[in-house]
C-alpha cells in the first residue's frame, strides 16, 4: 500500500512540473514573438480576448494604470522601428495552477539599446483551452 501511495504522489508530481514548464514555455514564447517584433507568432499564445493593463510607479506623478487594446498592441509591436533594439529580461518564474486556469508572475528588466530602461513585474492569467494554455490577461509595473 505504501508503495501505491509513493508512486502516485510521484506521478502527480511530475504532472504538475510538466504543466508549469507547458506554462513557462508558453511565456517564453510569448517574449520570443516580442522580441523578434513578431505579433503574429505572439497571437499564438493570447486570447483574442486578452485584456492589457499597465501600472506605471512615479512618486513624483503618483501612479497611473492604464488599459491598452490588443489591437493597438500588435500593432505597436509590429510598428517598432528595426533599429531599436530592445530586451525584456525575465528575471524568475512563480507559477500557480488550478485546474484550466493558471497565474504567473515574472519580475523583469527592460533594456532599450542596451541600457537599463525600467524594471517591474508582469503577472499573466493564462487559461487551458483545447489543451492549449492561453495569456488571457497580462499586466505589468513599470518603475525607473
């Protein structure tokens, strides 16, 4: 009886690893289409539905959170001029997973041209569907 229990508690648990490297690789597939200014290959991985907030951090201004469209999005993406270069460094991975819903936070930094622009979290809300986990909402901070 033990012996079951050993090996069903292993089971689950290399179910759970596969499920949040599935959810990992979904991000980093994410920021491969961002970097490569690809929207089309960064569409593959969000719902058409996607809702996009970021929280900019001023203590002088205050901080401000605004909504973008995931038109206006993609096309920001695709918009940014070839000779900017730009890198979204993820920093760590924490993921949370129930069922067909799943919560992942990456702390990063942002590099334009090399230099360090701002850093913040990005906290993406994935969901399952059809096997294939989706970003249904993402937000982000954004501090100097």
């Amino acid at each position: 009886m033990k012996f079951y229990l050993i090996l069903l508690s292993l089971l689950f648990s290399c179910n759970c690893i596969a499920q949040k490297q599935e959810l990992q690789r979904t991000i980093e597939q994410f920021f491969e289409g961002f970097h490569q200014k690809d929207s089309i290959k960064m569409k593959l991985v969000c719902s058409d539905k996607m809702i996009l907030q970021s929280i900019s951090e001023n203590s002088i201004k205050g901080n401000k959170l605004s909504d973008e469209s995931v038109k206006d999005f993609y096309k920001s993406i695709a918009t940014i001029p070839t000779n900017l270069k730009f890198q979204e460094k993820i920093l760590s991975y924490s993921i949370q997973i129930d069922g067909s819903m799943a919560h992942v936070w990456t702390p990063y930094e942002f590099y334009v041209n090399d230099k360090l622009s701002h850093s913040g979290v990005n906290a993406f809300t994935l969901f399952k569907e059809n096997d294939k986990w989706k970003i249904i909402y993402l937000i982000d901070t954004r501090r100097k």
